[in-house]
C-alpha cells in the first residue's frame, strides 16, 4: 500500500509538469495568423505566398474583395490586419478623405492603366460625342483623363490630381461617364473606350495585348506603385508583416506576376 501510495504521489507531481510542458511546447509551434485582404485576380500570387510562409510558421488567411471601398475599411475595423489592393495615390487620398493613418509596408508591383474596347481600334478613332468611361475613384479618374491627354485625346489643366472640371479643351465633346472601377470593364458594350485599372482589367480577363491605350511608366508613375498597408506606422516594425513582405518581393513572386498579369504589371520593388 505505501508503494502505491509513493507512486500516486509522484505521479501528481508529473502530471501538472507534464501539461506545463505540453502548453508551453503548443505555445511555441503556434503560428501566427494574419487576415490580408486582397483582389480577388490577385489569388493565385497569394496563396503561392501562403503556402511558402507555413513552413515559417505564418498562417494567412486570405480575404477577397471585389471592390476598392471595403479593403481599408476591413482594415480600420480590424477585421484584417493588411490589405494588398491599392497604390500609393490611392491610400493618400483614402486617409485624406477618412482620417485615417493606413501606411504602406511593401511595394509590390506597378502598372499602367489602359483603354479598351469593342468597337473602335484606337482612341484616335473617337467621334464627335462618344463617350469614354473611367474609375470614379478621385486617384483612378485622374489618372484615366491624364491618360486621354497623353493620347492628345483631350487637353487638362496643370491639376496634379485632376477631375472632370480640369478638362481645358474636348474638342470631340466626349462624354465622360464616371463608373465605381469594377464596373468601368462591365461597361465595355455600351461606350466607346473604358479605361480600365489593371486588376479589374485582369478580373474580367482582358487581354493587356489587346488595350488601345497604355499609359506611360516612368519617374513620375511612382504614385501608381501597389502596396501591402497595414493600419498605422507602428505596425512597419511587425516582425511577421516582415516576413510576409519578404515573401511578396522574391523572385518567385516577380515570375507569378509575370504569368498571372502576362506581362501587364512589373515587380516595383526592382
């Protein structure tokens, strides 16, 4: 009797080291999630991204959207922790209008905006009283009239950000319909041209080979390069954001953008 007694003694002191030890060990295996909210065209990059971050213990969890007006206000609520959708241009304008402080952690690829259509083979094939429509977004829509103006299409004021009103000349009287950008591609059989941005362009599987009209890339571009963001500045020394950047801006990521956009987009951070 006293022996088994010694050993149910023993075997209550072992059992509550032996849970400790099991937790702290769960503890440390734990990955650690992070929810990022993305286009849905850019899934395949993502999840390549994804499954390569499991072996570093970094569990995503993607989240789609399918318009630009949710992924930051997901990212204000807390309902994800980054969002990969929007350039620079876009985010200053969003925090400008919103008061919000969602900074950038990343760079991850730039393109330019092109015109489309199905019925004409160049913008310089427009008409007296066609009409062209745009994003609605104040970056996108500025970006789509600089686009006409480069093509001699209209002429804009010296706006850096301009609008409809910063038309100077419009020598075709074109009507410009203002759309919500995923809906801009939609609109392809009922005007002239659509000057899509390269996501949704990609979402309604357009062919980038096949634009009327390709804005220009260079110095001045750099307000159209995409970004990770994450909510505010303390979140740039994240550890796991940086591991996740890393992952983005490799070579294996540069050759998914080659193939998933087909030569429409180009790694930024190179």
């Amino acid at each position: 009797m006293k022996l088994l007694k010694k050993l149910a003694l023993a075997a209550a002191v072992i059992a509550p080291v032996l849970a400790l030890a099991a937790c702290g060990n769960s503890s440390a295996s734990s990955p650690d999630t992070v929810k990022v909210g993305i286009m849905a065209n850019d899934l395949p990059i993502w999840k390549d991204i994804q499954k390569r971050l499991k072996k570093e213990n970094v569990d995503i969890k993607l989240v789609e959207f399918s318009d630009y007006n949710k992924p930051n206000k997901s990212l204000e609520a807390g309902d994800i922790q980054l969002n990969s959708f929007q350039h620079y241009d876009f985010l200053g304008n969003w925090n400008k209008k919103n008061g919000t402080k969602i900074v950038s952690v990343g760079d991850t690829y730039i393109a330019p905006i092109r015109a489309y259509s199905n019925k004409i083979k160049s913008l310089k094939d427009l008409k007296k009283g066609d009409t062209v429509s745009v994003p609605n977004d104040p970056s996108n829509e500025g970006r789509a009239l600089q686009l006409l103006d480069q093509e001699g299409i209209i002429k804009l004021d010296d706006a850096s950000q301009p609008t409809v009103k910063d038309i100077k000349t419009n020598k075709l009287d074109l009507k410009i319909s203002e759309l919500d950008a995923a809906q801009v591609a939609r609109s392809l059989n009922d005007v002239q041209a659509a000057i899509v941005t390269n996501d949704i362009a990609a979402a309604a599987d357009l062919n980038p080979d096949k634009a009327i009209a390709v804005s220009d890339l260079n110095k001045a571009a750099h307000p159209w390069i995409n970004i990770i963001a994450a909510k505010s500045s303390k979140d740039k020394d994240n550890k796991t954001y940086k591991k996740i950047v890393k992952a983005y801006q490799s070579d294996r990521t540069a050759a998914l953008i080659k193939k998933y956009y087909k030569g429409a987009a180009v790694p930024a951070w190179k």
